[in-house]
C-alpha cells in the first residue's frame, strides 16, 4: 500500500514539473523573442530574459535527473 501512494506522489509532482517545465519555456521563448525585436532592450528586460532562462534550465536538469519524458501517456 505504501509503494502505491509513493508512486502517485511521484507521478503527481512529475506531472507538476512538466507543467512548470512547459509554461517556463513559453514565458524564456516569449521574452527571447521581444528581445531581437527590440532595437535598445532596457537592462531590466535583459536580466528578466537571463532568470526566466536560468528557471528553464534548471527545471530542465532536474526533469533528466528524474527521467521524466513528455509523450504518450
């Protein structure tokens, strides 16, 4: 009974970091791409691109340490 409940704990917060995983990418992908739109991007929208890249990667890392796979569920 306890490797079950371990089991959906661990399926729960793998589905949690895909989640995250996926709306940190949209948000680094979003802010890339105003900044080579932009002629003179201020510093603050530059240190805005390098924190939502850093939450990117790092949630990135942590998913292959899990080996969580995005796919057919």
């Amino acid at each position: 009974m306890f490797w079950k409940k371990k089991g959906w704990l661990r399926k729960q917060f793998n589905d949690q970091l895909i989640e995250r995983l996926q709306r940190y990418r949209d948000d680094w992908m979003g802010k890339k791409q105003l900044i080579e739109k932009s002629v003179e991007p201020s510093d603050k929208v530059i240190f805005d691109l390098k924190i939502a890249e850093a939450k990117y990667l790092f949630l990135l890392r942590e998913a292959k340490k899990r080996k969580v796979t995005i796919g057919k569920g």
